[in-house]
C-alpha cells in the first residue's frame, strides 16, 4: 500500500496528521508493506523569510483578530498537540517561507531519507523553535539525519529540486486539494484533514481489503454461439 501525504512544515495540523496515522500503522497487522511518500504543499508560497512578528501577531493580522485570541486559538491547537505526544512552542516560533525546506526534504526523499526528513523538520519548527527558512538551519538539520551538509549547502546556492517541489504543487491542483494534510491511499482514496486515529485505522483496513480482493470475472461471451477452447484433454467446439 502506498500513502502519499501533502503538507507543510509550518501547518499544525500536519504534523498532528502525521502521528495519528503512525499510531494506526503501529496497529496495522501489514505496516510493513506500506509505503510513504510525503508531498511538497506551500500553504503560503509569499511568506517572508524573516516576517519579524511572532506567529500570534501574524495569525491575528491573517484572521482579523486580536493577538490575544489567536494565542488563545494556538494554546488550544498546543493542547490537542500535546495528546499526541507533540510539543507546539508557539511562543518562541519562527515563522518563514517553506520552499527551501521542501527543496532540502526532496533532495533527502532521493536518498531515502523523506521521512527523517519531513520529522526533523516539523519537530524543528514546533518543538525547537529553529528558523527552518535560515539556510545554515536547513544545513545542520539535514545533517541531524545523516545527510551531506556539502550537498545542501551547494542546493541551497541553486534552483535544484524546485521543479519537483512545483510538481507536487501542480498535481495538488489536479487532485483536487483544498487544503493539508491531504492523504491519498493507492492513488484512489482519499482523506482530508488530520483526522482521529481511529478514521485512520480504519481507512487502512478498508483499503487494504479492497485492494486484495480479487474481482470476479464478467463473461464478456456472446449467449447462443460456438465456443472454441483448449483444455489438457485437447481440443473442442461446443455450442451455448
């Protein structure tokens, strides 16, 4: 089974996604035959790199609210974090541009380490409060899991894997995905939004049924006519 997963490094609700669905893999009786592959998703590709306001500021200017409701909003967003596990210091969060991050994440998806990766940086961004924008940040969190920090410097320098990075964006287009995490299941099922464990659970189970069942095979043969065929007994003519 494949699941291939798009989301941003800077959406809440994606890293939230991203765990519930591993505690239902941790149940799945046949996780190890899925596969996952994460997909670029800009939820704002004109975001500064350096904005200079914290993420209430910024969210209370994007929703037309005060500072103090939308820390209210994040404080609440921490807590269902927190049930999962996940620390959300938005406090001391850096918010910025995702494109390099989504840049580095590919490059490391080719060396078979997309889902280190995609961890080490969204437990950066929530959890560590690094400025996942900074090309040095971007340079030693590549390196926490094992990558060439020459070969991210040199990439960082260039436009190398933004047209994988627009790929992704443009195949979201297509799909249909309004917003992440989107998650599509063997390219023909779909799950929107970072939904309970149990939805999870649940979806897997249903995709992998009905994904091995074997269909039953339409007779596609004309009523009334000869038929001709060959069996191990030989060969015959025989008329419906």
């Amino acid at each position: 089974m494949k699941i291939e997963i798009w989301s941003d490094f800077v959406c809440p609700f994606c890293y939230m996604g991203k765990r519930r669905l591993e505690k239902a893999l941790e149940k799945f009786s046949h996780k190890d035959a899925v596969t996952i592959e994460y997909k670029s998703y800009e939820l704002d590709p004109n975001a500064e790199k350096n904005p200079g306001k914290t993420i209430h500021e910024l969210m209370a200017k994007k929703f037309g609210s005060t500072v103090e409701k939308a820390k209210s909003m994040n404080d609440n967003m921490a807590k269902q974090a927190a049930e999962l596990g996940l620390v959300y210091n938005f406090d001391t969060m850096q918010h910025t541009n995702t494109l390099d991050a989504h840049r580095v994440a590919k490059y490391a998806e080719e060396k078979d380490k997309g889902n280190e990766m995609t961890e080490r940086l969204l437990k950066a961004y929530f959890t560590d409060s690094k400025h996942i924008g900074d090309p040095q940040t971007l340079i030693e969190l590549a390196g926490d899991v094992e990558l060439d920090p020459d070969a991210i410097h040199t990439l960082l320098q260039s436009d190398n894997y933004l047209a994988k990075v627009r790929a992704d964006e443009e195949e979201a287009k297509q799909i249909g995905v309004q917003g992440v995490p989107f998650f599509v299941f063997n390219e023909k099922y779909a799950v929107s939004g970072a939904q309970p464990t149990e939805v999870f659970t649940e979806v897997l189970a249903k995709v992998w049924e009905e994904e091995s069942e074997k269909p039953a095979l339409q007779s596609l043969t004309p009523k009334k006519s000869k038929t001709t065929y060959c069996t191990d007994d030989g060969c015959c003519e025989i008329e419906d």
